[in-house]
C-alpha cells in the first residue's frame, strides 16, 4: 500500500505567505524573549509600523505604559504553561500605535514548540465595534433631539446621586426641577412639528445656560424636562437659577420667520427635606409643577404637604367616582327654570349629585374638576347625557313635556361623534331634540371656535337647544356672541348675586340683556335668590331665572310639584 502525506505536508510556501497576508486579523509571533519575530501586513496596518521597525524589537513597543510592569511575568507565565487562548474573554486591551494613538484590541494566543517556542497572538481590531456600542449607548440613554440625558438614564442618575449622599452622611442635598412648557401644544400645531423640535432643541440650550454645565439635566418626553441641581440645601439658594431660568424661557424665540413667546411652569423638590426615595421625589416635583401651573404663566412652586394631600384626594375621588359610574350609584337632581313674567317653569336643568358610601355627599365642584384632569368626564358625560333623555322621556310619557338642559364639558365638545351619540340617545328614549338643552360654557367654545360653530349649528338645526352658559365669565366678545349659534344666553351668578349694591354690576346685568335681545336670544339668570333681584330682572326684561329663590335643585320625584302648583310658588316668589 502506498502512504500518504500528512494534509498541508506539500503546501507551496508561497500560499503560506499568501494566507499570512490576507488574513484580516493581525498576526504576530514572538519569542521567549518577548521579541516579534514575524507580523503579518494587517498586524503592521494595525500598529502604524512597517516590518522592518517591527521585527526584532521587543513586543512592549506595542502596549502602553502602564502595561509594560505586568508584561513580563504575564510572558514568563505564559511559556511556562502554553495554551491557547481564544478571543472574548472580556479584558480591556489596548495596542499602542505609532502615532501615539491608543487601539482597542482583542487578542487570541497560541503556541509552538519550534525554535524553543513561540508565541502567535491573532490581534482584532474593535475600534469600529467600540463606536457602535458608544454609539448604542449614547443613544440609549440620551435624548436624540436635544442631546439631554433621556428619562432613564436620568433616573440611575438620580439614584446615585441618593446613594452617594447617603454614603457621605453629611446635611447635603439636591433639588429635583421639573419643567413644563406652557402651551406647546399651540406651537406644534400652529407651526409644525420641525418647529416645534426647533424650539425644544433651543430650550435645552436655554436650560443649560440658565442653570450651568454642573446641573445634571435630560428631556422626559415631550416638553417636560428635569434638572438635578447638586449641592443645593435649601430653597433660598435656588430661587435666583429659577428666576434666571425662567427670564430665559420667557424670551421670544426666532425660529426660522418666527418670533414665538413661550414659557414655562417650574416644580421643585428637595432631598432629603421633603422625600428620601427617587419615585417619591418625582411624583412631588410633578405635583408642584402642575401647581405652578395653575399660578398661571411662568411660575414656580415648591412641594407642600398639602400638595400630597389633595394628590391623595384627587386618587381617591378618581377611584370612587369610577366605582359610582361601574355600580350606578349617580343620581340627578333637577333645578326649575321659571319664566320671569308669568312664574311658569319651562324647563329644568339636571345637576349631577353623588352620594357616595365612605365620603357622603360630594359636591361637583370637587369631583368633575378630577373627572376632567382624569378623562373619566366623557364617562361621566355620557352617563348624564343617557340619564337626563331617558327621565325627559318617562316626564313626556306621562304628560309632562319638559326640557332638560344638560352641561357639555370641553371634552365632549371635541367629540367627532357627539350629535350622532345625541340624536342616538333621544331616538332611544321617544325623546323630541326640542326637548333636550346643551349648555356650553364661552371658554369651551372658543377652545376650538371653527369646530364648535359647526357642531352646534348642526344641533340648533336639529332641533337642540342650545344655551351659551355662564355669560360674562369668558371671553365675552360681541363677536364670539353673534357668530357662535346659540338660541339663549345664561348670565352668570357672579353678577346676579352683587348687582343691587353694585351699580356696575347691575350695568353689566342690563347691557347682556339688552345684547342678547339686540341678538334676538332669550336670557337666563342663574343664581337668584332674593325677590328684590327677582323685581329688578323684571325690570330690565329678563326672560327666565332659575335659583334657590324658586326652588333648590330636587330629585326628578318632586318636580311634578312644582309644576301642578306654580300659583303657590309665584306667591312665595312675588312676598
């Protein structure tokens, strides 16, 4: 039989030089003596040396300083016990290129016992791998629009920034700034969203000169912001950055063709002063944000404790008022509407209550403020909606044609679908639209005036009745008045209730009266109580009142009452 030769045992030399220079890894062989005895074209690449500066010098040449001490145990250890090592073993390595410049390299090893041994080490390149994870990083924890700190990496921040003041012991501190923007919903619509991104890149600008490069800051989304202002004990210490951040923000700002106005409402809170914990310190900078928020236009406030309290307030409103909608635990109460000259009533207006198990009667004014803030209002909304139509309905049935007027949040005058839901809900309960009343409020109104013209000009088309509610509190534009349609105008209490020892007052009265009827509207005046402000309606031509003066607001049971027996009530009204 004929043998053999090993595999490779004939290989032409000249492809070993071959492969030893297409490899893409660098490739060196080093002595016992740590001197390079061969590397290979991607290896000279590599380091910035030709193979003439390479071969015969010792291997240290290639590592920075402060490896050179550990390298030559590190080689003894090595000829002592060869064994190959692959790549990935998660060191930090770095070759020390001619230039000066540092490399990161990963480096295999293996051995041979030619020439009394002989180390060969497969160097890689990782410089482009390690720009792709900076650059992963980078974009994993920062904010690519505005190049701030991102929600989550600003959180670990915050953390340590916890940890490092429980470790030193000491009485210092930090305050947590939330910033909101007043009104940048207006600018991304009104703008555009390239705009609206400008003026975000240009408040972090802003931020960043008002507060300084040592504030730890970061965008949370949208266009609220953070700052972590580290040390800073006390509030005194902190008013001047706010004030001189929000003379910032408050400056008009040149996009493009543009000079916008913005500004911005400012919470804050301190550790350890008024929490311990970061989720805690969030949740109170958030609270006294929204209540610089309702201080109006760029404004600060500090967290309060009473803040946390009517927080807590807020969720357990929020939690009951849900649970009455799940179990039907609303009620409607009914307030007549009387016709001023005759004491007839001629229509009623529903007044959501709730009687509630653990807090008892809980006022509106406490609980539809929440229902907004929440989104449980269009819930709520609806339920008012389907309850007055379903009792105008079982009134109509029994002989009793009254129309009901019903609140329109806000909200629900956004709604695309509202007349179809209205003309749905009628149409279920055997009720006419003449018999259903809308009030709106002017500032709903005018949140979206287009919007709002063709909505309620369908429904007064359709038969609805709609009432332009609380005149006098809102805009109050002649204009707004003759282009918004409306059958009726209601005056608000707040000018009924002063106007016999207010002359101004009584003059405002008067002037919407004559208005509406210059409008052909018919007036209501809610919140009468007396019959002296009753007498004076009459005089100035007022159509309808409606208030404590007749009757409080009822349940729908006692309304019959008052309709068979309107004599009686004209006589208590009149004295």
């Amino acid at each position: 039989m004929t043998a053999h030769p090993p595999a490779g045992a004939g290989l032409d030399e000249d492809l070993k030089r071959v492969a030893m220079e297409a490899a893409p890894d660098g490739i060196l062989l080093v002595d016992r003596g740590g001197r390079i005895l061969l590397a290979n074209p991607a290896m000279q690449a590599m380091s910035g040396y030709g193979a003439d500066e390479l071969l015969g010098h010792p291997l240290q040449m290639l590592l920075p300083v402060e490896a050179h001490a550990a390298h030559g145990p590190q080689m003894g250890a090595y000829f002592s016990r060869p064994a190959r090592r692959p790549m990935g073993q998660g060191r930090d390595l770095w070759l020390l290129r001619k230039d000066g410049q540092r490399l990161s390299v990963d480096i295999a090893l293996g051995h041979s016992p030619h020439g009394g041994g002989v180390a060969v080490a497969f160097v890689r390149d990782l410089s482009q791998l390690r720009e792709l994870e900076a650059c992963m990083h980078y974009h994993a924890t920062h904010d690519t629009l505005t190049g701030l700190l991102n929600r989550w990496q600003f959180g670990l921040q915050m953390e340590q920034a916890i940890a490092q003041a429980r470790q030193d012991g000491g009485p210092g501190g930090f305050a947590l700034l939330l910033v909101d923007l007043d009104d940048f919903k207006a600018i991304n619509d009104g703008y555009g969203h390239a705009v609206g991104d400008a003026v975000l890149r240009e408040v972090a600008r802003r931020l960043q000169s008002a507060l300084g490069t040592s504030v730890t800051l970061a965008r949370m989304g949208g266009d609220e912001f953070t700052a972590l202002v580290h040390p800073c004990a006390d509030e005194a210490a902190l008013r001047p950055r706010i004030e001189a951040l929000l003379g910032e923000l408050c400056r008009p700002c040149a996009i493009g063709h543009f000079a916008l106005n913005f500004g911005a409402s400012v919470g804050a809170a301190f550790f350890p002063q008024d929490a311990e914990d970061a989720g805690t310190l969030m949740r109170y900078a958030d609270m006294a944000m929204y209540e610089a928020k309702q201080r109006g236009r760029a404004s600060y406030a500090r967290y309060a404790s009473a803040m946390g309290q009517a927080m807590a307030e807020k969720v357990r409103l929020h939690e009951r008022l849900k649970l009455a909608l799940e179990h039907g635990l609303l009620s409607l109460y009914f307030q007549p509407q009387v016709q001023v000259a005759g004491g007839q009533v001629q229509g009623v207006e529903a007044l959501l209550r709730w009687n509630d198990a653990q807090m008892g009667w809980v006022s509106p004014e406490r609980f539809v403020p929440v229902a907004e803030s929440t989104g449980l209002i269009l819930e709520l909304g609806e339920w008012v909606i389907e309850a007055a139509c379903r009792q105008a309905g079982a009134w109509l049935r029994a002989g009793m044609p009254l129309r009901v007027a019903v609140n329109l949040s806000p909200q629900q005058l956004r709604q695309t679908d509202l007349q179809q839901r209205l003309m749905g809900c009628l149409a279920r309960h055997g009720v006419p639209p003449q018999l259903l009343e809308l009030e709106v409020t002017e500032s709903a109104a005018m949140t979206d005036p287009v919007q709002a013209r063709e909505l309620l000009g369908s429904l007064l088309a359709a038969g609805v009745c709609v009432v332009l509610d609380d005149f006098g509190t809102g805009y109050s534009s002649l204009a707004h008045l003759r282009d918004l349609p409306v059958s009726r105008v209601k005056i608000d209490r707040s000018f009924i209730g002063p106007m016999l020892d207010s002359p101004a007052d009584a003059k405002i009265v008067k002037a919407v009266i004559a208005l509406a009827r210059t409008l052909g509207l018919q007036v209501v005046a809610e919140g009468v109580e007396t019959s002296e402000q009753l007498r004076l309606l009459r005089i100035l031509d007022c159509d309808a009142y409606q208030g404590w003066l007749f009757a409080r607001a009822v349940p729908p049971e006692q309304i019959p009452a008052l309709l068979r027996h309107p004599a009686a009530r004209r006589q208590a009204v009149d004295g």
